[in-house]
C-alpha cells in the first residue's frame, strides 16, 4: 500500500483548487440549462432554493428522521461506530482527520434534519464518512477484543457491523424475486404512439407514469390535472393537450375547453379495447 503523508498546506491547496474546479462545472452546467431550458430550469432550482422551507412533493418527516433512516442506509449497528467516533473527539490526542470525518456526515446530517423537504437519499453525500467511521470502528474493535473479559460480544458486533447493510442491500435488489419481464405498463406505453395525434406537439396529463410515458414517446408527459387556464395557455403557444381518462378522472372540470382530447391511453388490456 502506497502512503503518501500530506502537510496541512498541501492539503488546503489541493482543497482550493477541488472547489474551484467544482463550482466552475456547476456555474457552466447552470448558464447552460438556464439559456437553453429557462423554464424547466427556473422550476428546477425554486424547487432546491425552497426545499429548505417548504415540503415538496409530500417528502417530510421528524427532526429525528435522518438518525433513524442511516440505520437503513449503514446497517442497523451504525450507532456503535458514531458513538465511538464522538467519544474519540473529547480525548486529548484527538486527530484532526476525525474532526474532519466527523464534520463529514454531522454537519450535512444536522442541516438536512431542519429543513422541510427530508429524503433518504440526501445523507449519501455523507456516506463515505460513514463508510470510514465503520472501518475505524472495526480496526478499533479488534484492538480492544484481546483486553476485554468477553471477547465473543465484539465478535457479534464485528459479524453484524458487515452482514445488516448486506442484509438490506439484498432487500432492495431482490435478486431471488420473479420479476415479470415485459410489464402491462410498459407494453401500454410503447403502444401510446398509435392512440395520440401524429405531427403534433402533444402534451399528455394525468399520466401515472410520466417519466416512463417520455421515455417510450415522443412527447411531453404529466401526472397532474391541468386547469383550464393552464390548457388555453399551452393551446395558444400550439400544443395539443390530450389528457388520460383514468376511472377518477372529472370529465365536467373541462366542459368548457375546446379541442381537448380526453382518451383513455392507460388501464387493463379489457378496457384498452
């Protein structure tokens, strides 16, 4: 293994010119998408600006939510580790890389613990600090099992620190679950091309699955239910608004509109006839 001891000025340069080089891929990626996609775009960072503040799209939960979500993420025994790593900071020698891998996870973990808009996947900027608590954590383990009376518990605790996250990652991929290869969704999407207006600029709403409805069409896709002021918009600029008639859909909401196509694009084989 190859070590390489940095100083800490050489360790503060290297930081320098890391964030210099990320802010100017984001700063380009963001004149980017603002001059070719300025709507899209406005929406998209409204939406980042005021997810600390305001719930978005129904992702919430307690204050306590991101200390009980890493034991999903890490393995259930993720607390062990943290607790030692917190114990560690108050010892006179501690290291200055555990302050900073502390930093790491702790500051993210308390800023997205007060904000509105929580969501598991937020904390996985943090998850290589983790990842390096749990190693130090079972280097240390192994070193104390030797001084300690009962030597079977840290062998528990070292068996579970690797086997619970393994445990959760085969729930998630279900590897042993039979999957159906060729969904009813799925054949019903590639078949919408043939239910829609040919060479128009289609927009479709009330869609269950939009971003799978884009993926295998050639046109615009929404979950939502437009109102009529929003369907005189689009119709003006030169869209043709076609809006899926699922078994809840309010037909009387859009009695009032004009050239508005309502069909139904979605449902079971016996209703698609």
């Amino acid at each position: 293994m190859i070590h390489i001891k940095y100083t800490f000025k050489q360790l503060f340069f290297n930081l320098i010119i890391i964030t210099v080089t990320c802010l100017t891929c984001y700063f380009i990626w963001i004149i980017y998408i603002l001059n070719q996609f300025p709507t899209e775009a406005e929406f998209i960072l409204k939406k980042f600006v005021f997810a600390y503040h305001k719930t978005l799209e129904g992702h919430t939960g307690p204050a306590y939510y991101y200390l009980d979500q890493i034991r999903i993420l890490f393995g259930e025994l993720i607390y062990i580790p943290l607790i030692c790593t917190v114990y560690f900071l108050f010892l006179k020698k501690t290291r200055w890389q555990l302050i900073l891998i502390t930093a790491w996870w702790l500051i993210p973990f308390i800023i997205f613990s007060l904000a509105a808009t929580k969501r598991q996947t937020y904390l996985l900027i943090a998850a290589p600090a983790f990842f390096i608590i749990i190693s130090y954590s079972i280097f240390y383990l192994k070193y104390i099992r030797s001084k300690i009376k009962y030597k079977f518990i840290i062998n528990i605790i070292l068996i579970l620190l690797i086997l619970l996250p393994v445990r959760y990652c085969i729930e998630r991929v279900k590897p042993f679950e039979m999957r159906e290869g060729a969904p009813l969704w799925a054949i019903q999407l590639k078949n919408i091309h043939t239910l829609i207006p040919e060479g128009k600029n289609v927009i479709l709403f009330n869609m269950e699955r939009p971003v799978e409805t884009m993926f295998y069409n050639d046109c615009i896709a929404y979950s939502l239910i437009p109102d009529l002021e929003t369907i005189h918009d689009l119709q003006k600029k030169g869209f043709t608004i076609l809006i899926n008639d699922d078994s809840k859909l309010n037909k009387e909401l859009f009695k009032h509109a004009d050239n508005l196509i309502i069909k139904k694009l979605t449902g079971s084989t016996a209703e698609m006839r």
